[in-house]
C-alpha cells in the first residue's frame, strides 16, 4: 500500500516550530489549560485514574456529542484522535479498490491521498473562484457512477472559507440519495462563521450521512486531538473495529476536556471568542490584500482561520513559501499542497499583532522579489 506525502502536514510539522512568524494555522489560538478549567476542575483533572477508559470513546462525553446532531444517540458516536484519524478509520472501513470517491476540491488534502492509497479513484468536483468558492454541482453530477460510494465534503471549506447554500446542500443530498451512496461531510469549521449563524449539519438531511468533527479548528483546541464520527450505526461499528488497529482510544485527560469544552454555555463561549478575533483579523488581511493592488484577489472568507488568495508573481508557491521561510522566517501555505498553484493560504486566526507583523515581513519579501 502506498502512501503519498502528505505535503501540507509535512511541510507544518518540519517548520512551523522554527519560524518566527506561523501563518499556517487554519484554527483559533488555542487556550491554556489554565484558561479553560474552574479551579474545580482543575483539581478533579489531578485526580483522574490515567487508564485507557472505554475505546470508542466516554459515553457521557459521545452523549454530549449526539446532543450536537439531530437524531443521535450515543451509539452513533466514535470519539477518535482527531478529525485525522476519524477520516482515516471511516475510509479505511467504507472503501474497497475499484470504488469512486466522489470529492469537493480544494479540501484538506488527507482524503484525497488515502483515497488514491487504497487503490480507490477520486473524482473531483471544483469549487469556483468565479462563482465566490461555490460548487459546480453540474461537475458533481457527471462524476456520479455505480461505482461512486461516498461524495466526501468539507462545509464551511478549507481552504477557501466558503459555506454552502441551503441550495447546494439539498442538491448534493438530491445526488446521494439517487445513487445510493454515502455523504461524509467534514463540519469542522462549524462554529466559525463571521456572521454569526452557525451552518446547518448535513446529518438528518439523509440517512446515508456521515458527519467529522473535532476541537481542533472552530472549537480551539488542536492539542487535545479530540475528534469524532457521527453517523448511522453500521458505519460507526466499523470505523470502531477499525480504530482498534490504530490507536485504540483517547487520551482520559482530552476526553474529560472535551466534554467541558461541548457542553453549551461553554462552546459558545469559546466559539463567541474565536468569532471576534476573526472580525479583526480578516479586515487586517483584506486591507493588506488591498493595497497590493492587482497583485492578489482575495474573497473574503466567511467561517473559518484561513484566507486564501490568489496571487500574481511570476513565481512558483512552493518556492515562494519556501524563500520567505527561509528569507524572513514567516511560514505560509502554498496552494501547491492543495493542488493550486499560484495561491497562498494565510492563518488568520491568531494573535493580530503576529499576524500584523507577519504580514510587514511578507512586505518585505515581496519588495525584494520584485526588485530581483
């Protein structure tokens, strides 16, 4: 079985941590542990027994999770590590060589590799620059076949921070449903919208839907490596027999976290927080944007950390990430790693002041590039 490189991933984790300024990230600055628990609870985290605790996850803690989704029950739930790991243990269960996948592109890069490794076909449908990053479902239409057994999504997307209209959606549901196959949609984003309305879940819109989530974006708290998988009870017993041959359970600590951080009042501090840094800091990069005239487009993105935009510099985005890594110390995404050249990803839910900086830096680069 061949794995290909996982270039986004790679790239973050070789340099991320040695460059002054990370633009990477495409979630909310996280908290501190201190930041998030009472007192209370922080003791109570002290007196935790560190076992392995029950493998597919707390049942008080995937109780919390189905409250999230229309008719769900605990049985409907596998707490994973990470959102990573929940695709990984839903592909790996679902798919067999020879099937299509159905896929929204650009999108986390993950699903599009491991589909392809498991000697599956991806058949891509586009989002649109054109059409504001909205999809061309006549594309998706004609990528439907006998052989199509998930059409896979990201709603709010990564890169791009686009929604999906109520439209689209029931169009998308329209095209599952005629085929008979399932739809994962990656909801991860959720919670990030700048406008405040939170975005529909696909679950309950058909009974063939299968929902991936986490902490690690909208939610704040990528170091807990808290995922999981909604969806109908077939798929989720299968996902859990695969996720006994990865890596069994969740943290105990992570977990007791987690169901802290779901409860109501509680996500929609942490969301109401994430939120206000978004609607300083997109205004940040729009006017950066801006004023490089014709050099960038960018459309504004409506939920999610990220900006993407495209740019017009003779030059190859690999490299350019690569000379302003190693020229400025500031660490970009290249639209390369999604399969688009010429465009660049931006985090842009952090610290303002280091995205401002950063961004001063990034002047700099780009001055020098085209003085030669």
């Amino acid at each position: 079985m061949h794995i290909e490189t996982f270039e986004l991933e790679r790239n973050q984790s070789l340099y991320e941590n040695t460059v002054r300024f990370n633009l990477t990230e495409s979630g909310i600055h996280p908290y501190t542990l201190r930041e998030l628990l009472s007192e209370e609870q922080q003791q109570e985290v002290l007196d935790l027994r560190l076992g392995y605790g029950q493998t597919n996850g707390d049942p008080a803690l995937r109780q919390t999770i189905a409250d999230l989704y229309p008719g769900c029950g605990p049985d409907d739930i596998l707490v994973t590590n990470g959102s990573a790991e929940a695709n990984f243990v839903a592909f790996w269960s679902l798919l067999e060589p020879g099937d299509e996948v159905a896929m929204m592109l650009p999108n986390y890069q993950l699903l599009y590799g491991l589909t392809r490794s498991l000697g599956c076909t991806v058949k891509p449908f586009h989002l649109r620059e054109e059409l504001n990053w909205a999809p061309d479902l006549d594309e998706l239409a004609s990528q439907m076949s006998s052989k199509t057994r998930v059409i896979a999504l990201c709603n709010p997307n990564n890169p791009t921070g686009s929604i999906l209209s109520s439209d689209d959606m029931q169009r998308i549901v329209a095209l599952a449903r005629e085929y008979d196959c399932y739809l994962l949609a990656d909801e991860i984003y959720v919670g990030s919208e700048l406008d405040g309305r939170e975005t529909p879940s696909f679950m309950g819109l058909y009974d063939k839907t299968i929902v991936v989530s986490g902490l690690a974006k909208s939610l704040s708290h990528p170091g807990l490596r808290i995922g999981w998988l909604a969806g109908p009870r077939e798929v989720i017993e299968g996902a859990w027999h695969h996720h006994d041959y990865t890596s069994i359970s969740t943290g105990i600590i992570s977990q007791y976290a987690a169901n802290i951080i779901l409860q109501p009042a509680k996500r929609r501090e942490v969301l109401d927080r994430g939120r206000a840094l978004l609607r300083t800091n997109v205004p940040v990069v729009e006017q950066w944007a801006a004023a490089h005239g014709d050099r960038f487009h960018m459309i504004a993105p409506r939920a999610g950390g990220m900006a993407f935009m495209r740019y017009n510099f003779d030059i190859n985005s690999s490299e350019l990430v690569t000379r302003l890594r190693e020229d400025k110390s500031v660490l970009l995404v290249a639209g390369d790693w999604f399969g688009m050249d010429r465009y660049l990803r931006l985090g842009i839910g952090g610290n303002t002041d280091e995205l401002v900086e950063g961004l001063e830096l990034v002047n700099e680069f780009l001055l020098e590039l085209e003085g030669g």
